[in-house]
C-alpha cells in the first residue's frame, strides 16, 4: 500500500519533489564548490581514508575498501577528483530538474556510501535515507520535473511501432550492423 502511494500518489509527487530538491541542492552545492572553487584535489582525502581506516576493536572493517582506495584510488586521484566533483555536480542537477531522477538518486548514494565506508559520516546517511524513499518511487519522483516528458520520450524510442501495432525491433540483427 505505501508502495503504491510512493509510486503513484500525485501528492507524494509532491512531497518527492521537495525531497529531491533538498537532496539535489546538496550534491549540486557540493559538486559546484569543486568545480569552481580553488583546484580540487581527493588525493589527502583518499590519503587519510588509508592511513586513519573505519577500525572497530582494533580491526579493520572495511579492509577490501581500504585495499581498493591504497591500490587503485590514490594512484588515481587526478582521476578521482574529476570524477567526484562532477558526479556530485551532475547528481544534483539530475535532481534538481527531475531527469532521470532514479539514476541521480542511484549513483548519489553510490557515492554517499563510498564516503561512509571512507569513514566520513557528515550528512551521508541522512542523504542515503531521503534517496531510498526518491529510488523506491520510481518515476513518480519525477513526474513534478523533466522525467515527466524524458521517460515517455525515450519509452516511445525504444518500443517504435511498425503501423500494425506491433512493436518494431529497433536493433539491426546480428551481424548485420
């Protein structure tokens, strides 16, 4: 029942909206300050996540994540710092606007949780929280917003109709690319 209001209720459209708004400004802000600030750098925070891990009773508790941030990450923090400062950017715009609203919300919490197992708390989890109701709504999270014309816009491209009411494959056969 909850589940069909989230997903359906013009009114929980609207409370989503305000959601995804407060969650958009977050990670657009966020993004924004990286992008156009001082030159942004995750190479000290990348750094301190090795050298200060999530520990409890002594033991590391995310060790794979710790391996993956010491191996991959650091060695590639120019990378990186791109990466987060535009993905908090653009999650916050997707947001903000309504487009594509599930994979915004998607990818920010993606991101939320790997600065919590980096063992940065800060507004992560409240952010998480909020972005469950906004991916457990579905479209209706952005039918107040652009997904309202971007979704039936890529449906009808996908599921093209031949005149017979029969949907057209829009895919050239295999091997006849």
């Amino acid at each position: 029942m909850f589940m069909n209001f989230l997903r359906e209720n013009r009114y929980a459209a609207g409370i989503l909206t305000f959601l995804r708004l407060y969650v958009g400004w977050a990670w657009l802000s966020a993004g924004w300050g990286k992008i156009t600030g001082e030159p942004f750098s995750a190479a000290g925070y990348l750094g301190g996540a090795v050298a200060n891990p999530v520990e409890s009773h002594g033991a590391v508790v995310y060790p794979t994540y710790v391996a993956f941030l010491e191996k991959f990450a650091l060695p590639n923090a120019e990378v990186f710092s791109f990466m987060v400062a535009w993905g908090e950017f653009l999650v916050g715009l997707g947001l903000i606007l309504g487009v594509f609203t599930t994979a915004a919300a998607f990818f920010g919490v993606m991101m939320n949780f790997a600065f919590m197992f980096a063992g940065t708390v800060s507004s992560n989890p409240l952010l998480v929280l909020i972005s469950m109701f906004i991916l457990a709504a579905g479209a209706n999270a952005g039918r107040i917003g652009g997904d309202r014309w971007v979704l039936p816009y890529i449906k009808s491209k996908l599921t093209a109709t031949n005149g017979n009411g029969k949907t057209k494959n829009t895919r050239p056969a295999a091997g006849m690319a």
